[in-house]
C-alpha cells in the first residue's frame, strides 16, 4: 500500500520504478495518485523538475487507449529517466532530443507551425505523454534542438487529435522548414 504524503523526487522514482518492475499496479499508483492531489491540490511542494508534471500525468496511468493505455512503460521509463538526470541524444544530424531538465521552462516558445499528421510524426521521435498544463489535457510532447534554436512538438488527444503544433525558441521560419523537412513533415502551415 502506497502511503498518501507529500511526494518528493525519490518517492516519485520508487513508484514508478516499482510500477515499471510489476511489484505494484496501475490501479495503486492511481490510487495514490488521486490521494495526494486530493490532499494538496495544485499545491504540492515538488519542482517541475523534481516531478510536479509526471505526479499529475500519472492521473492517465489507467487510461484506456489504442494499444493498451494512454501512459505507455515507454513514457513511465521516460519519466524516470529526466528525474535521473539522463541527457537527450541526437536523433540524427543536426537535430538532437532534450529533456526537461536540458532546457529553461520558462523559456517563452512562439507558435511556429500547424502539422496535419498524416504520418504520426511522434512515432519517429522520443516523445512522452502525459499532461503539462493545469487544463490537464492529455497530450504527447517533444522537445528537440535544431541550429542552436529549442522546439517543442505537442501533440494533443482531443479535438485538435490529427494536429500537432511546433512551438520554439524564436520565429526563423527558414530555420522551422528545415525542422520539418528532417521530421519528414510536408503538410503543415505557418502563421
């Protein structure tokens, strides 16, 4: 039984690593879930990077999807591996992948593009699912490194679902095209 407290970092690591190695359920860590944030609410003395977001992600931890649940081991393992301070790697020349702890949160992110996704853009690249906002919106990001510039890729699983959306760290369009083209992206429109 998991006790509901204020989580900390390593509390946060233990549960997802025991969800992950099978010594306990979903069904317990939603659980606990919906305990803490029903004893702290939005308040919860745990840092963006100490896990604030994967603590209310795991609100989909038994949601159903295509495929099994909304929250895949992938996206738990991902998770884990930001909370330990493990870097990104470079998915190809010239474009690397970034965890949150690479990169300033506040950085202010413009919109860039609209992707029509045909083809699943998130399939090819390191994404992680959960939610990152209090709107508590189910969604799939990316943050990449292209030319110096940060991006991030969010896709959303609700009305705007067949959508993904570029944000980044300043408006060079040139620079987002050539973004795309290395995502294999044709369909897309900037504002």
């Amino acid at each position: 039984m998991l006790l509901i407290k204020t989580p900390r970092k390593k509390d946060l690591q233990k549960i997802i690593t025991a969800l992950l190695t099978g010594e306990i359920s979903r069904e317990e860590v939603l659980s606990w879930q919906k305990g803490v944030v029903s004893s702290c609410g939005w308040d919860i003395p745990i840092g963006k990077l100490d896990g604030y977001w994967y603590l209310y992600s795991l609100r989909y931890i038994e949601a159903p999807f295509p495929g099994g649940y909304f929250l895949r081991e992938g996206d738990l393992e991902e998770y884990l591996r930001d909370l330990d301070v493990v870097p990104g790697g470079e998915i190809q020349p010239g474009l690397s992948h970034l965890r949150s702890h690479e990169i300033n949160l506040d950085e202010l992110r413009w919109p860039i593009a609209t992707l029509t996704d045909h083809h699943d853009v998130m399939s090819g690249l390191p994404g992680v699912r959960g939610t990152f906002e209090k709107g508590m919106d189910m969604v799939e990001h990316c943050h990449l490194r292209h030319e110096r510039v940060n991006y991030l890729l969010v896709k959303q699983f609700d009305e705007q679902a067949g959508q993904v959306l570029l944000l980044g760290g300043n408006r060079d369009k040139p620079k987002a095209e050539q973004l795309l083209g290395l995502l294999g992206v044709t369909d897309y429109m900037l504002p």
